[in-house]
C-alpha cells in the first residue's frame, strides 16, 4: 500500500477497504443498518438518545412515526428545533414531559452553543426517581467541539447516513412517504401518467443533486444539507399543480423546486446556475410524452412507463448498483478526483491522530529537523520590499492604477512573509530554549513536521491547498513576479496567479480604461479573448495580458480554439494568454461562450471578506466552446488559479 500511496494514490482508499476486509471480516466496512426500536431498547428515562446528523439524512420523519408506533403520537411528542430564545421554552417542556411522562425532540443542538451548559445541567439532573419512566429526550445534532462530553458519554448515539448510489436513492424515495402511500401515488386520476412520469423524474433529481456531493468542490461548491423534506414538499406541490390545471405549468412547478424548495438550502451563485440546469432536464414534455426518455447518454437511466407502484419498485430493482459520471453530465476523469480527495482526506484524518511532541529539550531528532526546515525557509524568503522606493518609483498616477496594485501587493505580501519570518525565528529560538515555546508556536512545529502550512500562515494568507515545500516555492515564485515588476517596469503579461488580491489588478484594468476614455466605471465590463499562444512580449493598447490558469472540467483545444472534452487521466489543463478588454456592460455577447467562474483554489469555496469580495472567487471569464453552456455546467468546469501540488 505504501507503493501504491506514490503511484496511484487514487486507489489507496479501496486498498485500505480490501484489507480491512480480508483481515478482519466484511462487518468492519459495512455501517450497521439504522434501527431506532433497537436504540430504544438500550435507553432508559435518564438517558438521552442523540441523532448525530449527516448531511442529506433527516430523522425526524422515522422518528415522529416510532413514536405513533410505540402510542407516544400527538399531545405525547413534543419537538423543538433549537436557535436564538429557545431554550427556556425547550427547558420547559422537558420538566413537563419529565414528569408527565411524554417525550421530547430537541432539534439541532449544535445551533444553540450558548445553551449547552444548561442543557448539560438538567441532563446530569436526571434520576430514576424524578423523572417518569416513560419520558424519554430526544437530541438531533451535527457534529460540535462545544456539545457536552457528560450528555455524549451518558447518552445512546445513533446515526443515519443518507443512501449512497443513484439506486438506492430512488428506492428510499420510493419506499418513504408520502410516494408509498397508495392514495398519494394514486392521487391524480385520469392524470396518471403525467403524474407518475414526473414523480419518477423529481425523485431522479433527488436522487441526483444527493449523489453530485460525492464529487467535492466539482459537484457543488458548498455541501448542501438536501433531505427527505426538500422531496416531500416537492412531491406535494407537483401533485396539487398536476390536479389543479389541465396543461401542467412547467415554469413554475421549475421555478418552486428548484429556487424556492432546493434552491433555498442554495447560498452559492454557481451551484443555483447548476440545480437549474440539473432540473430542466426533468421537468420538461418529453419526459411526459416519451415512453423511455433518457436521463443518460447511454439509455441506462430513463423514465420508465406509466404503471401500478410495483412496476415502478421493479425498475428500480434492477438498475446497476453502482452507476458511471456520465448520469450525472460529468466526464470519466471525476472518479479520479473524488479518489484523489478521499485518499487526502483519509491522510489528513490519521495525522490528526498522531502525537506531536516538540521543543522542551526533548526529541533531538525531530528538534534538529525542524530547525533545519526553519532555516531552510528563511533562506528562500528574500528580504521585505521597500515600500518607500516603490512609492516612489510608481507615485499614484491619474492615468496609471497599476502604480497603487504593485504598492498595495508588496504591503500585503510584507505582511505575510513577517509573520512567517518571526515565527520561523521564534521556533529556533525556543528549540534552543532562549524563549517559551508556546502554544502557537506548538502549533507551527507540528504543522512544519508533517509538511503542511501552519495555520499561523494560512490567517495572513492568499487562499491556497499546496503543500508546505510547494507553497514556500509558490510564495517565492509570487514575490519573484513583483520584483521583476519593481525592477523592469509593468510586464506585458501578468501573472494573474500571482497576485494576493487579484480583484485589485482587475479593477485597475478597468479603471484605466475609464479614465482614458472617460466612461463611467460602473457601466464597463471585462471581455475575454483567448490568444493562440503561452506567452507574449508585447502589452495591448488597451486592457492586459494575463496568463496563469487552468481548467478543469475541460481542456483548451488549441486548433479549435474552444472548450474540449478532458482527456483521460489528464484532469487540468493550462489555458492560453488571454486578453482582458475593457468594454461597455451592453456590448458583451455571451453566445457561443461559456461563463466560466475562476476561482483562487480547486476548493471553489470561499467566505465574504470584509472588502465585500469571496476569499476564493476571482471573476467570470466567457470562454469560447462549441458545445451548449449547460454542457460544461453539468461538467462542473471551472478556471483555476492555482493547483494543489
């Protein structure tokens, strides 16, 4: 497996699974199925039973029908979901239910941080002979470092992960309420077929924008919560639509489940662009009209006839297990990436796990070798740019706003590479034993020795994954392009992926062009034109040169100059120089072109910083392409600044 790790380290995770298997049994890769009546039989009245929540699953439905089951429906099933003012109320009805002997459902317990304390108290408050043996409490919960070690200690936990797999999706779906409801899923007559078809083509949405997560960043940019709720709700409001009007108003059952019922969970600007897109496949005519219509290129997946409920169950039964990138528009290289990222995040996992011990006149082994990688990365930081000589070699000009980004640049990249300077010297010092190691400094050492960039760093930072030895020589390479820039004056082409704060480059793009031209700066826009080169010697006349990125999702055709399909195995590919081209917001033409956005990092999110700008957005840039927009969508295709290696 070592072997492995360097060559292929996409398959490491089903080599880790093969062994777990052949050396201790089948039962140690397969999660128990979830049974709430067996984790009820474990609890008593002074024992809480906790939900530890996944994204996509919702217990509550399973739990509220347990609870009818077991006569404790209605007046006896008290639930609260947890926030700002809900705790007294939620405190209350404990004391009530304790006594009376009901039960209690507290929602989302990691929402009330400030509350926990207390809820710790009444739990510890519990004894056999105040509290009813019937009552029994209830808590849903995502994972927290502030929930309450006694309450997780005295507690049954029980979790229920969502399905994994488009087949077992659409089975749950078709298993749960309300579609195995036979007056639900009969509840359209002499429109049966509309309903049934569109049924099956919502539940395949589901199914599909649950399984998307699976991909990362390239599936959706942020990792939405979508549950059995978003279906319900959906489900309901199809059938009321499918019953209330003779021609079936697409727009708007589209527009209520994909922007209001899904797309509400939705924060992120691209991925409502991405559920929009995944749902105007379903919900069109020709699922209705079409006996099999097609949900994948290759007829594997379709919306099957109209028919009683078990013909659907009987379909479903015998779809593939498993199912390949193309159900969901993606390319054959996004299995790869998913593996490459389950292997890094099984890394990531383990050396959580390990002890780190440094400084203190122990270990002279590791002390040496942080010393020598102290040193080694103070040699490769050059000295701190003058700030004074570049202000004055590049005054603020009227005509020039480049002048202010190269300043601004160096004030910021000073900043960072102090910090990392004085914690590097700080480390030496205190493995010499001349200052107190600290717990930051703690911190600094254990990241350096397993080769990962210091959380110290990361917070005066540009966005970036590399690893430690790549991201000194990246930090290097940055601050290489801006002495260039000092010495030999603005460069023909700039290299976007090495600016800190790229968006300040581009409004000095737009800002010159305004000035020049006296056009207010909020009615221009940057166009794009793709150059058939790597490399330039001359500037525009208007505009920039950049170069520096990469696509993935893609690839740049340099005959055809447009989007192409990824070659196999091959999952970036470098893009040519563009020309960035100030013009007027009106005069920008988006046909034939696909938006693509470009981001910082292949992490694709990012947090609102305080200048009112992502901390990984950059831009959208149009690129040219032959095929549809929807089709790169559905890929998942992006810019990228910068890599992870």
């Amino acid at each position: 497996m070592t072997c492995l790790r360097c060559i292929r380290p996409d398959k490491v995770v089903q080599a880790i699974t093969n062994f777990v298997e052949e050396k201790l049994g089948r039962h140690f890769i397969e999660p128990p199925p979830f049974n709430i009546a067996t984790c009820y039989t474990d609890s008593s009245p002074i024992m809480p039973l906790i939900f530890v929540l996944s994204p996509g699953a919702d217990p509550m439905a399973a739990l509220l029908k347990f609870a009818d089951d077991k006569g404790f429906g209605g007046s006896k099933f008290n639930a609260i979901s947890l926030g700002q003012g809900q705790g007294p109320i939620a405190k209350k009805m404990i004391e009530v239910a304790a006594e009376e002997g009901s039960w209690v459902a507290l929602q989302n317990v990691h929402l009330a941080v400030s509350w926990m304390p207390q809820l710790e108290k009444i739990c510890e408050d519990f004894t056999p002979d105040k509290v009813n043996p019937n009552f029994r409490l209830w808590l849903t919960s995502y994972p927290s470092p502030k929930f309450p070690v006694t309450v997780l200690q005295n507690s049954v936990k029980m979790t229920n992960e969502p399905p994994t797999g488009l087949k077992a999706n659409l089975y749950q779906s078709f298993t749960s309420d309300p579609v195995c409801d036979p007056k639900f899923f009969e509840g359209c007559p002499e429109k049966e077929v509309r309903f049934e078809k569109l049924l099956f083509s919502l539940c395949f949405f589901h199914a599909i924008v649950q399984e998307r997560k699976k991909f990362g960043p390239i599936g959706w940019n942020i990792q939405y919560g979508f549950n059995e709720s978003d279906l319900r709700i959906s489900l309901q409001q199809l059938q009321l639509f499918v019953n209330e009007y003779e021609h079936i108003p697409l727009k708007a059952i589209t527009y209520l489940t994909g922007e209001c019922n899904y797309g509400g969970r939705v924060t992120d600007d691209w991925d409502r662009r991405c559920i929009m897109t995944i749902l105007r496949q379903y919900y069109i005519e020709d699922v209705v009209h079409d006996n099999k219509y097609k949900f994948s290129p290759s007829g594997t997946y379709y919306a099957p006839p109209s028919g009683p409920y078990d013909s659907f169950l009987s379909f479903i039964k015998n779809l593939p297990s498993s199912q390949l990138p193309e159900v969901f528009g993606m390319h054959d290289n996004v299995d790869i990436s998913r593996e490459l990222q389950g292997t890094k995040q099984l890394f990531e996992d383990l050396l959580v796990t390990q002890v780190q011990t440094s400084g203190g006149g122990g270990g002279s082994d590791s002390e040496t070798t942080l010393n020598e990688i102290a040193s080694d990365i103070l040699t490769k930081i050059p000295a701190s740019f003058d700030i004074e000589e570049a202000v004055e070699k590049y005054p603020v000009k009227y005509e020039e706003s480049m002048n202010t980004v190269i300043v601004q640049e160096m004030e910021r990249f000073n900043r960072l590479c102090d910090v990392i300077k004085l914690s590097l010297v700080n480390l030496q010092k205190a493995i010499k034993g001349l200052v107190v190691m600290s717990d930051s400094l703690e911190k600094v050492a254990g990241s350096l020795m397993i080769g990962k960039v210091p959380d110290l760093w990361s917070g005066h930072s540009y966005p970036s994954l590399k690893p430690l030895g790549s991201y000194v020589n990246d930090l290097v390479a940055r601050l290489k392009f801006l002495q260039d820039w000092f010495e030999n004056d603005k460069p023909p082409c700039f290299w976007v992926s090495g600016f800190y704060f790229t968006q300040a480059f581009l409004t000095g793009v737009k800002q010159n062009y305004a000035r020049k031209y006296t056009i207010p700066i909020d009615r221009l826009d940057l166009d794009f034109e793709m150059l058939p080169c790597d490399e330039i010697d001359t500037s525009p006349e208007d505009g920039a040169y950049i170069t520096g990125l990469f696509v993935e999702g893609a690839r740049w055709d340099k005959k055809k100059m447009a989007l192409a399909e990824s070659l196999p195995k091959i999952l970036y590919d470098t893009m040519p120089v563009i020309w960035l081209k100030p013009a007027l917001k009106l005069e920008i033409s988006t046909e034939g072109r696909y938006v693509s956005p470009v981001y910082k990092t292949s992490a694709r999110q990012g947090q609102l910083s305080t200048t009112g700008h992502s901390t990984n957005f950059v831009l959208a840039i149009n690129v040219p392409t032959i095929k549809p927009q929807k089709h790169w969508v559905l890929r998942g295709t992006c810019l990228l600044c910068s890599l992870d290696d």
